[in-house]
C-alpha cells in the first residue's frame, strides 16, 4: 500500500485530489493508496446540504469564521476540518467495487478503533444519538462524544473510503458546526462533538497518523510513495468542482 502525506495549498485542490486518485485507480494508473495528512480549514458539505434552503447562508458562516466551503467527495452532511484533525483518503483499485462497500467501512472502522486502542483511547463502531454527518461507521468514544466520520464513494473499478479523525480543538468544532447546521436547518447535539484529546490530553496529530499506520502495517505493506504528475495535474483540473458555487465573493 502507497502512503502520501501530500497537501495542497489551496482546500479545493486538496479535496480534488481524493477524487484523481480514485479515478486514476479505476483506470489502472494508479494502486491502492492511504493518504494521511493535516487539512486546512474546511467546512465540507455533502451532496444534501446543498440541497437545503439554507445552504447560501451556511457556506457564508463557514467562510467568515474562516472556513473554506467545499463540496467533499464523499459522505452525508456537512463535516469540519482543522489543523487539529487528520483528513485520511483510502483509494482501493477494486474490478466489482459496490460488492464490497460494507466490508471496507467496516474495515476501516475497526483499523481507526484499535489505533485509538493504541493512544489509550477506548471506542467503538456505530452512530451516536444526535451526532453531526451521523453514519453507521462512524466511531465514538462511550456513546457520548463522535471521534472519526467516514463516508465512501465509488467509481467503475475503484473505491475511495475518506473521512476525519478530530485529535484536538472539539470546541472549535462544535462553534462552527451549530451555526452551520442552524442555517441548513439540521437538528443535532452539540455535545456529541468531541475530539481524542477530550479522552486522553496532549493526544497529537503526530501520535494519531503513527498509530493508523502501525494499524495499517498488521494488514498491509506499506511503502511511502509519491504523487505522479497526471494525478496532481487531474486534481488541478477537478478542483472547481468541489468549490462550493454559493462561496464566491
């Protein structure tokens, strides 16, 4: 498995590259890749928040509170991203890839639930009552606090399993999320917001990505890689494609 820890400086294109890379792997130009890095400061909406009345109104609290607006790749509502999380995107070239959509959440899921195990931070798999982007792979600490979302999607013979795990800063979060979600009219309980510091002070960005990668290494293995240029080219091309249209000046 390929690790990248590349970002880019614009979120836009950082978001359109989980995209090349998917794409790149349906078309047999690129393996099976985990890309582990520290996002900037993105709000990224799914496919329903710009459906809503409100969506205008919440790309415009995103940006005045710092935020870029971006349309993600993958997953439901609306997620928060911070120099205080981990972004991860795992891109598996796969001939049938709808056949295994569980099969990779729970994987995934499990992989992030013993890295936590490994920082001394006790989870588990599952939705929480009342948390933001809720998803049945998202992974929570007690029933109380949300840690990590995950959300998925496919192309023809490839799929991309990306999501957040919050290490720090829950209170940053949570500000965001309740004006956000206020606008998109999304009923949610801020208190389900939580990161792993809340769990286990002074947890790092830096202890959290060595821990998915020791994780990684029980099942795969792992060799750090590089971006090709026709990858870093084709995010270039995608990336107004995630800016959110409601987000220009």
């Amino acid at each position: 498995m390929r690790i990248l820890y590349d970002r880019f400086p614009d979120p836009a294109v950082d978001t359109a590259l989980s995209r090349a890379l998917l794409l790149r792997a349906s078309d047999g130009s690129v393996a099976e890749t985990l890309r582990l890095h520290v996002p900037h400061r993105i709000v990224a909406f799914g496919k329903r928040d710009t459906l809503e009345p409100g969506y205008a109104a919440a790309v415009r609290i995103a940006r005045d509170s710092g935020f870029a607006a971006i349309e993600r790749l993958a997953g439901g509502r609306a997620a928060v991203f911070t120099e205080q999380t981990i972004a991860f995107a795992w891109t598996i070239p796969d001939p049938d890839p709808r056949s295994g959509i569980y099969e990779r959440f729970q994987r995934l899921a499990a992989i992030i639930v013993a890295a936590f195990r490994r920082l001394g931070v006790t989870s588990a798999i599952g939705e929480i009552s009342g948390e933001y982007c809720p998803g049945d792979y998202s992974v929570h600490h007690g029933g109380r606090i949300k840690l990590m979302g995950v959300g998925q999607r496919l192309a023809r013979h490839a799929a991309h399993v990306g999501g957040v795990v919050v290490v720090n800063g829950s209170a940053d979060l949570r500000d965001v999320l309740v004006r956000v979600y206020a606008a998109l009219a999304l009923e949610w309980n801020p208190a389900t917001a939580g990161a792993l510091a809340d769990v286990v002070p002074g947890t790092t960005n830096e202890a959290v990505i060595d821990a998915i990668l020791t994780e990684m290494g029980t099942q795969a293995t792992l060799v750090e890689g590089s971006l090709d240029e026709a990858t870093i080219e084709l995010a270039h091309q995608l990336a107004a494609e995630h800016v959110s249209p409601a987000s220009a000046p």
